[in-house]
C-alpha cells in the first residue's frame, strides 16, 4: 500500500489476470459473506483498496494497453497504472488526460473523477471513458457504453467504485504535443503578494492554463533569504501548450505582475510533465489528505492559509491551491455522475511525514486547514480524495441530492446487496443497509 497509514490485513488476496478471475473471485466471496475490496494501484489516501477480513481483488497483473490510434482510442486493463497507458499513447502522439503521480492506478482515479494537468482543457479522466467491461456483484461479465447498459457507463464516471469491477476501460484519446512548465518560488511577505496574483489571474486566463500554487514550509536546497527560511514558501506552477500563444502571453503578464521570486521555465513532453512529481509523494509513507472547494479566494482567505502552512507539523507535507473550471465545467451534466463541476478552487492540505507518534497532529493540522475556510465553502467534496476518518455515509451530500439519488438506482440494479462500497458508500435505492 502507498499510505503507510493503512493497516488492514485481508483474509484472501486473489490476483487475477481476467475478467473470468474476478468473477470467481467475487462468487467465492459472496459464498463465503466477506467484504470485497479491489485494488489497481493501491495509491488511494484511505486505503479502500484493503479491506480486514475480506477478499482483496488485486488487479494489478491486469497492465496491458491497445491502441487505435485512427479511432483514437485506448483499451486498457483494469489494473493499469496512469503511467501504462501514458507509455503506450504518448509514442503515437496521444494521451488521455489523467491525474499528476503516474503511479496512480487508474480504476480508482477514473472512477472517482480525475483531476490532472491538463484538465481544464479537456476535462476530467472520467470524461474520457467511452466504455467498459464491468464484473458485477453476481459475477456476471457485462459491456457498457452508450448504447449498452448505458446507465453504468454515467455511474462509472464519476460514481467512484460502486458498481462493479471494472476489468478494461475504451478511452478517448487526445493529441498532445510538447508542453511548457513555468514555475516560481516565493518567500517572506512575498508569498501573499503571489498568491494574490495567481487568484487575480484566474478571471480571464485560457482553458489551456493550468494554475496549482503549493504553500510549504522551506527545504534545504530552496534559493532563498536564510532569515526567511522559517516562513512558509510559496511554488507556483503554470502548464500549457508550447504552441499556445494565448496561454503564453498570459504567462508572460501573470509572472510580470509577481514579486520578486526565483523562476524557472522548461519545455516538457506529456510523459515528462506526468512523471515530475513521483519522487515527492515516496510509499510507505503517512499520508493524510483533508480538501474542499471554495467558491472564492479573498485576502482573508488567503492569509489563513498561509497561517496554516506556517503551523504545518511536519517538514514535507503541503497546502495545494488549484484553480479548476474550465473544460470541467462545460460537460454535459447528463453525460456523468461527476458532481460540483462547477467549483473555482480545490484546496487541499496534504498531511505527509514518517513517524506514527505524528499521526494525531498532522490530522488534526490538515482537518484545521481546511476548517478556516468554511466562510467560502463551496457544497460537496471530491470523492478521490476522502480520507480514513471521514464519513462514508456522507455520500448524498458529496454528490448532491439529485445525482446520489439517481446513483442510487443504478445500485439497485446492478449491486442489489451492496457488495461494492467505495470511499463515498451509495447505498441501493429501497435496498441494502449492509
């Protein structure tokens, strides 16, 4: 497992190489009444893939990518992990638009959603699937897609685990080219007078703009004033086409209006892009993610966060402000079950350090982070990103009355007895309690 955290021990682990595996995986265990995990990556924050007790469905054997690259189109197998697929579509000029750690599995993100680099231009990984095999509840093996039970296929995206086993995903492809990364580092009084800037810059730039700025305390190595090394630092990242020229002009005027900061600039293809920032989140170490959307980012907002990193417990954890919409916000709310597509920022305290006698303190720092930002609060949460301690009933209220209630019937007639239940549980519509 990825978060060391996590520390549950299943009665049986089956590693499957075929949809057929999984099904007699399933009907062994609903013979023998244990609880059913599936792991693809194992890189989820609360550790759903593990459950104590129960059968673990271990997909990660299941590795292998075709590609139509006329149609466009990639089949990959359920226990792929982001960085499989980006192998195999990047030498054909391709690529779908999928999450920021390549390790990542990609079942578990693009069932949850899937935030990545390049989403505001294209939107989320659940976007991009076109269709499925799928192991259900009874074992049974089923196709989805738009004219085949299309009803999961919309559960699938963004539905997160619920349904089934999802043991190949079709998905549509884009064409990618070289990318640019613009980067800035700030310190001392500075790191306000950026972050005021980055949200200003929010209101007019491009789809093919990407925004994340990570508050952090300094690291060894950081160019900066020794007597500002015990302040929080501020890293800024912009992405976008190196053949944009809107993108590239917004650069320019966003990063001429910041203060003084070291900066850096460098042409990335999509590979490098998602594979930059695997050494910064190691496994076996703890993690603890608490995050949330916010409709606004006043200045109010933004000193308490900076307030927040400063009383970060531990030296390698961070505080990451991204501003979404975009792409994200244009699909067609018929088309998914992906809710609050609508929310400016995601903010997230990622809690991350070494020692278990820290666990207590950093939950408690990154659940306190996102607290003070309650005035701004936007509804819903995302569900890939829920952590150990938050309720997994709350599913209604992360979904949003309408669509957790639609879910609701798909459950009902594709996992009657609740077998499947994800970070964000939906339970059977008039069904299953268990």
């Amino acid at each position: 497992m990825w978060n060391g955290m996590i520390d549950r021990k299943p009665a049986l682990i089956a590693r499957c190489r075929s949809a057929a595996d999984v099904s007699a995986a399933i009907r062994y265990a609903r013979g023998a009444e244990l609880d059913v995990s599936v792991r693809c990556g194992g890189h989820n924050v609360a550790g759903t893939s593990v459950t104590d007790g129960g059968v673990m469905i271990d997909l990660s054997l299941m590795r292998s990518v075709n590609v139509d690259v006329d149609a466009r189109v990639a089949e990959a197998d359920g226990g792929c992990l982001l960085r499989d697929v980006d192998i195999a579509t990047t030498e054909h000029g391709l690529c779908c638009p999928a999450g920021v750690f390549s390790y990542t599995g990609l079942g578990g993100l693009a069932l949850g959603g899937g935030y990545g680099w390049r989403c505001r231009k294209w939107g989320l990984t659940c976007d991009h699937i076109i269709g499925a095999e799928v192991v259900l509840a009874d074992g049974t093996i089923v196709q989805t897609s738009e004219t085949e039970n299309p009803d999961l296929l919309w559960a699938l995206r963004g539905g997160g685990g619920n349904f089934g086993v999802v043991t190949k995903f079709r998905l549509a492809l884009r064409p990618v080219g070289r990318l640019v990364l613009r980067t800035g580092l700030y310190a001392g009084d500075n790191v306000a007078i950026a972050l005021r800037a980055y949200r200003d810059a929010t209101a007019t730039i491009s789809d093919d703009f990407h925004l994340l700025g990570g508050l952090r305390h300094a690291r060894p190595g950081d160019e900066i004033p020794e007597e500002l090394a015990d302040r929080p630092v501020l890293d800024m990242l912009a992405i976008y086409s190196a053949d944009d020229e809107t993108s590239a002009q917004q650069a320019r005027e966003l990063f001429d209006r910041m203060p003084e900061g070291v900066a850096g600039e460098s042409v990335l293809s999509y590979l490098e892009l998602q594979t930059m920032t695997d050494e910064s989140s190691p496994d076996g170490r703890r993690y603890y993610t608490k995050s949330g959307y916010v409709t606004e980012l006043p200045d109010e907002a933004i000193d308490r966060l900076i307030d927040s990193a400063a009383k970060n417990p531990s030296r390698t954890g961070s505080i990451d402000i991204e501003f979404l919409l975009g792409q994200v916000s244009r699909a067609d709310g018929e088309s998914s079950a992906f809710p609050q597509r609508h929310a400016p920022f995601m903010v997230s305290a990622y809690g991350s350090w070494d020692a278990p006698e820290m666990d207590d303190t950093g939950k408690y720092w990154a659940r306190g982070c996102i607290s003070t930002l309650q005035e701004w609060e936007h509804p819903g949460g995302y569900v890939n990103y829920i952590s150990l301690d938050d309720d997994p009933a709350g599913a209604e209220a992360t979904y949003g009355s309408a669509i957790y209630t639609r879910l609701t019937e798909v459950k009902r007639r594709y996992d009657p007895d609740n077998l499947f239940r994800g970070t964000r549980a939906v339970r059977p519509a008039d069904g299953s309690s268990r």
